[in-house]
C-alpha cells in the first residue's frame, strides 16, 4: 500500500515534529526573539505538523496572556526565518531545515464548545436516559446463559 493511501503521519514525521516543538519553544523561552508583541505574552507551542517531505512544519501556537492572539502570529510569523536560524542549533542531526510557519490553535476552544454542550440539560438527561437502557437484557438474571437451560448443565 503507498503511503499515502494510509492515514496520519508516518512515525518519522512524528518524531520530527516533537524534536521541532521542542526547539521552537526553547527558542521562545529563552527570549531570543525582540518583538514587543512576544515579549508581552506567554507562547505554547501545543504540536507541530510536519509535511510529508519534512520541509514544512507548521507551528500550533496558544497565545497565553495576550489580548490579540493574531497579533501574535503575525509577530511569530514575521519573525520566523529567525526562529529558523535559531532552531537549528537544536535541530543539527536534520538534512533540511524547515520552513516554520505559525497557526493559532483553536482545539482547546473547540474542548470548550463541547464540554458546554456536553454539559446542557437536554444533553445530560438524554445521556442519562440512555445509560438506564444501555444493560436492559430483559431481566434475565444470566444473559449468557442458553434459553431453557439451567446454566448447570442439568437440564
């Protein structure tokens, strides 16, 4: 089967995308990049995404602490040949170094949406009258067991 009929990332592109998460937030942390908007907030790499020949990685960002998430990536975003150049002291043992770019990552807005749906009455009673059904099996006190025989093996 070729690869790309099988689904998700191949383990290499896994494990390249961790090593680059890993380098592109060491970059961060450590404030190697001047920017007024970066400096101001607190950024979460949360996953990279590498493409299939590894050459883009595309960066997930969680702006924490900063009134315009947007702001923040354009700022990451213009500043990311530098983070690039930066990251690749961490990033030695790579043929190619990537092109980085950034995103916002909305899946924790996306965990929020579904907790609150999750969490409304409709919702709960529904849930709630379904799990009362779920192990009605008629009152039989053996479901297992064959119909006309005693489970003993007696009969």
């Amino acid at each position: 089967m070729p690869r790309s009929a099988l689904p998700g990332p191949s383990q290499r592109q896994l494990r390249v995308s961790e090593q680059v998460r890993h380098a592109v937030s060491q970059v961060l942390q450590r404030g190697e990049v001047r920017d007024d908007t970066l400096e101001n907030a607190v950024v979460a790499i949360s996953e990279v995404r590498m493409s299939n020949d590894l050459k883009i990685a595309t960066c997930f960002v969680s702006p924490i602490g900063a009134k315009d998430g947007d702001a923040v990536i354009a700022a990451l975003n213009q500043h990311a040949k530098f983070i690039r150049g930066r990251a690749g002291v961490f990033l030695k043992q790579m043929k190619y170094m990537p092109e980085f770019r950034f995103r916002i990552d909305t899946s924790f807005d996306n965990y929020a949406k579904i907790d609150a749906l999750l969490r409304k009455p409709e919702v709960t009673r529904d849930l709630d009258n379904h799990d009362d059904h779920d192990d009605d099996d008629g009152g039989d006190p053996n479901p297992g067991d064959v119909p006309g025989h005693g489970g003993d093996g007696n009969n």
